[in-house]
C-alpha cells in the first residue's frame, strides 16, 4: 500500500480502541443531498456509547483534523505525527500526500461497493468522499483567475476542455452547463463529476485531458499534480472506477455550497472488528427501505405540493366566479331596465321603420341600376380606350404607308421614265446594230468585189501580181481582222447592254407589282378606317345616352337620399330647446309662435314658415321654411327638366 495507507495504520496502532462500520462517526464533511444527511443524522443522534468510546474518539478527531490541514498546508501526514518535516519541495509534498489520499479512497471505494453487492447512490460515504479527494487533486495547483470581484479558483475550466478533445462528451457537458439551481463553476464541474462516474468514462477523459500538458499549462502552474506523473498514476488508479455501478441523483442537490472536507475516519478502521456478512445484509436491507421511504416522501411530497396548488388555484377561480356573478347580477338588472326602455323605443321606431321600408326599397333598387350602369359604363370606357387605341395605332400604321406609297409612287414614276429612257436607248441600240450589219454587208461586198478585180488583175498582169500579191493580201487581209474584230467587240457590248436592260425591266416589272399589293393593303385599311370610325361615333353616342341616363340616375338618387334624409334624418327639435327663430333669430313670444318645418324638423316662426308643399312622406302639402322650400323647388326643376 501507499506510504499514507501506512500513515493511516500507525495512527490506528496509537488509539486505545478500535470503531466498527454500524457505530457513529466523527465527521467534518459537509451533506452533499438532503437524504445523506438526514441518515447521518439519525445515525449520530443514538445514545453515547460508554467511556471506552470516547477513550478512542478524541485522537481519532484531532488526527483528522491534522491531517486535514497538513494536505491543504503542503505538510506530509507522516511529518506531523512524528513532528519531522521532509526536506522535499511543498509541491512535491502535497502530490505525495494527495496520490496516497487517492489510492486509498479508490480502493475503499471498490471494496466496499463489491462487498455491498448494489448499485451506488449519491449518499453512499466512500463515494462522496472519492468526489471529495479529487476535486482536491484536481484544484491543485490551480491558477486563480482575476476578475473585478476577485481571484477565483475553479476547476471548470480544465474540464471544459474535454468537451474539445473528446466530441463525445458534449452531453456531459451540455447537461452540467443546463442543470437548474447550479450557478458555480464548482458546481458545474461536481455535476460533471457525477455524471461521467455514472457513464463510466472518467478513466478515458482524464488520460485525454492529461495527455495535453500544453492546453493544462493555461490552468496550473509548473509542478502541480495534473503537470507531473502523479496525474497519469492517478488516471491509471480511475480505470479501477469502471467496476462500480452508481446511479446518482443530481437535480435539487447544492453542488456549489458544498464543503470539500476529506473524513478520514473511514479509513482510520480495523479490519479485525469489520462488519459479519449478516450484518452487511442488514444493513442492505436496512439502506433500501431507508432509500424506499425516502423516494416515497419525495412522491408524497410533490403530491402534497401539487395539490395545494390545485387548492390555490380553484380558491382563486372561486373568488372570482363569485366576484363576476356578482357582476353579472347587476349586468342583468342593468340590461332589465334597458330591456324596457328598448320596448318602449321600438314601438316607435316600428312606427317610423314601416314608412322608411318602402323608400329603402326605391333606394336599393336605384342603387343596383347605378351599379348596373357603373359597370357597363366602365366596360364601354375599357372598350372605348381600346378602340381609341387600335384607332391610334391604325392611323399611325396608315400614316407610315401612305408616305411609303407617295415614296413608291415617286419611285415608280421615276423607274416609268427609266424603262422609256432604256426603251428608247434600246431602240437606238438596235438601229445601230442593224446599221452596223449593214455596213459589214458593205464591207464583205466589197471585199468581194475587191478580191475579184485582184483575180482580173492577175490574169491582166501577172509579173505585176507576182511581186505584189504577197503584200496586197497581207494588207487586206489585217484590216479585214481588223474591221471583223470591231464588229465583234461592238457587238458583244451591245448583247451586254441589251442584257442588262433586260434585267432591269424585270426588276421594275416585280417592284410594280409589289406596289400594286401595297395599293390594295392601302384600300384595305381606309376600309378597316372607316368601320372603326363608325364603331367610334356609335360608342361616343351610346355614351352620350347612357351619361343622360346617368344623371337621370343621380337627380333620382338626391331625391331619394333627401326623402331618406327627412324621414331618419332631421332630428325632430323640441319646443323647449328653441327660444328664437333659426332664420330671422328673433325670440319666440305669444304673438310669435313656435312652427316645426316638417322637412328639416328645426323651429322657426310662421313668417320664415309659411311655404307649403308636398313631401313624400306625407299624403298632403305640408309647412316648410323658407329653405328647404327653395332647395324643394330647384331640385323639382331640375328633375322636371
């Protein structure tokens, strides 16, 4: 065993009595969940045993207590129980001591996990103080860092890093980071603990993590346990941790106000006094109902909450289901009176309602003949604006060939004058082709005529022709070749230049037909002109007629808004409400009485009054002002008109 396992049995050897496992123990960890340590607390208020107890309970404490302080202050156990100092490097001292703490809690954790025969749970003693040993090697030599509230040391930083060497424990870290209730960086990284004890996977993370001193080096200092060889020991030690099986319950657990204190009195017993396997399983059995009816209060507790809740939220919706009967009472005796009071009111407006039936009917159907009207007025504008435009369109189109035409015609009496110019340049072409032949004619004749006086000659004189005859005939016969090959080439031109006219005949041929098919897309058009001016003239006068009966429409629609109008219309003005006349404003007495208009409902005396006639509401001529009788009239000669 390690050098503190051997510490830890000479401490042992020192005391005057020896504990068992079912007795209490002297602690000074904090409880990690409320189950933990509402068991610690049962278990710690028994009876004090005797003095023999006690004989052996007071160096056991004093001896923790040390060898608390000595971890935390770099002083290896040994030197304190024996009150020698090693010489070594503190730093060096603290890896030792924390590297003996490790191996031991490791190995009371296994023992007593395989000897329990269960899975573990997050009250399990060996286990939190596992949690406890290594959150101590981990914060070893652990770099502060500085904020504006102060320096601060935390172990969530190292561990943050495995979430980037190893992609898989992204849920871990995930999880910790979302846990409710944990606000710490030490809270988060405790979370982290729990849960990758549970997935088995703490050996393989911490080897990741020690295996890059280089990003270690941002979060310890130079001889910390994570830099040196005591971290790869202690990630060797953690494989031994795949054995066990635990299921540890993490929500609504204080993970960041716990105190991370090492109880050394688990490792301070005597194998000699341990426990007899019938105890062991009394104390499973013992462990599982305690779990049992912890797990059952939990139940009954969230159910006692809910319901409460439930009780809450019904008394408050009691309250207010009376609060609005009661309400709604008053709204009822409130809607009672109105009730009468509408009784009283439709009875006369029924009266009113049945006169103005029959004018909303006129009114409806003068409505639905100007929607009527509107929508064959717009439909007649659309095609207008249509026609208005292929009207446009034909025109321009008619502009553009009438000015090619005049450039045609221009064009054709222009080539006309050319075909008569190349007729009469043929014509001339050809009497002097002929008068050509004829002097070729001429030509041969008297060559003839030259060659047979030659002939004569010779048999006249022959020493003659003999010396004269080789260059007579030379020169007769050059100007012969002579004379033919002009014949030839004034002929050849002339079969050119009659060619060439001819082509240009035909040429002139095809174009004057092509102006005679424009003459007639020309006649075309004037007539599609004409159809769409008529179309035009024919719609501008069934617009005519339809804006007449437009109007018509409008003058019936102003009678029937002002008959509307007077029978809604007008409120009907009370007598007390008026002391003087609306129009001549003079103050109403006994000599001058009141008169109501029955068209606008106002009051005025009986000079601004006395006008009568007929409205349509009423079966006879009737008293109007002076007003309304001059609108009535106008609008009587407007329609009449």
């Amino acid at each position: 065993m390690a050098d503190e396992a051997g510490e830890v049995n000479t401490a042992v050897e020192d005391g005057e009595a020896k504990q068992q496992l079912d007795e209490p123990e002297v602690s000074e960890t904090a409880p990690d969940c409320e189950s933990g340590g509402s068991d610690r607390q049962e278990r710690t208020e028994k009876p004090a045993p005797a003095a023999a107890e006690s004989s052996w309970s007071a160096p056991i404490l004093s001896l923790a207590r040390k060898a608390t302080e000595t971890i935390s202050s770099g002083v290896s156990y040994a030197a304190v129980t024996s009150g020698f100092l090693s010489p070594k490097d503190p730093m060096a001292i603290e890896r030792s001591n924390l590297l003996s703490m490790m191996k031991l809690s490791i190995k009371v954790l296994i023992q007593s996990s395989l000897s329990l025969g269960r899975t573990l749970d997050s009250d399990y003693p060996p286990l939190q103080q596992f949690f406890v040993v290594l959150e101590h090697c981990l914060k070893h030599g652990l770099k502060a860092k500085k904020s504006f509230i102060g320096q601060n040391k935390s172990i969530w930083g190292p561990l943050e890093l495995i979430e980037k060497l190893c992609p898989e424990s992204v849920n871990i870290a995930t999880s910790a980071r979302d846990l409710p209730g944990i606000k710490t960086g030490l809270g988060r990284a405790r979370a982290w603990l729990h849960l990758a004890l549970m997935q088995k996977t703490v050996a393989d993370y911490m080897k990741a993590l020690l295996d890059r001193k280089d990003l270690l080096s941002e979060f310890y200092d130079s001889g910390a346990l994570m830099m040196e060889e005591e971290g790869a020991v202690i990630g060797g030690l953690l494989v031994g941790l795949n054995v066990i099986d635990a299921n540890l319950c993490i929500k609504g657990e204080d993970l960041d106000s716990q105190v991370g204190v090492i109880d050394f009195s688990l490792y301070l017993k005597d194998p000699a006094n341990s426990e007899t396997p019938k105890d062991d399983a009394k104390m499973t059995a013992i462990l599982d109902q305690k779990h049992y009816i912890e797990e059952l209060n939990r139940h009954l507790s969230g159910t006692v909450t809910d319901l409460q809740a439930k009780m809450d939220s019904i008394e408050k919706t009691n309250s207010k289901l009376v609060e609005e009967l009661t309400a709604a009472t008053d709204r009822i005796n409130s809607l009672r009176e109105e009730q009468e009071q509408l009784r009283k009111e439709n009875e006369t407006i029924l009266q009113s309602s049945q006169k103005k039936e029959e004018v909303r009917k006129h009114l409806q159907d003068s409505q639905v003949e100007l929607e009527t009207y509107k929508q064959t007025r717009q439909g007649l504008d659309e095609m207008y604006n249509v026609v208005w435009k292929q009207y446009k369109e034909e025109k321009h189109i008619r502009q553009e060939l009438e000015h090619e035409l005049e450039l045609q015609v221009g064009l054709k009496q222009e080539m006309e004058v050319a075909m008569k110019l190349l007729e009469k340049d043929t014509h001339e072409k050809q009497d002097t082709l002929a008068a050509l032949r004829l002097q070729l004619d001429q030509v041969k004749t008297l060559n003839l005529q030259m060659f047979h006086k030659a002939q004569v000659e010779t048999h006249m004189n022959p020493r003659f022709l003999s010396s004269q005859s080789p260059r007579l005939f030379s020169v007769l016969r050059l100007g012969l070749e002579n004379e033919l090959r002009t014949e030839r080439e004034q002929r050849q031109s002339l079969q050119k230049a009659l060619q060439r006219e001819q082509d240009n005949s035909t040429e002139l041929r095809t174009q004057l037909q092509q102006l005679q098919g424009l003459h007639t897309e020309l006649q075309d058009l004037k007539h599609e002109k004409q159809q769409l001016q008529q179309t035009c003239e024919q719609q501008e006068q069934a617009l005519q007629e339809m804006g007449l009966h437009l109007s018509q429409s409008k003058l019936k629609m102003e009678d029937f808004k002002e008959v509307n109008k007077a029978l809604k219309g007008h409120a009907w003005l009370k007598d007390d409400e008026a002391t003087q006349c609306k129009q001549c404003e003079k103050e109403f007495s006994i000599a001058r009485r009141k008169h109501h208009c029955r068209n606008c409902g106002d009051i005025y005396c009986n000079t601004c009054s006395s006008n009568e006639l007929a409205l349509p509401s009423y079966p006879r001529p009737v008293r109007v002002c002076d007003v309304c009788h001059a609108l009535l009239l106008q609008r009587s000669s407007s329609t009449g008109s």
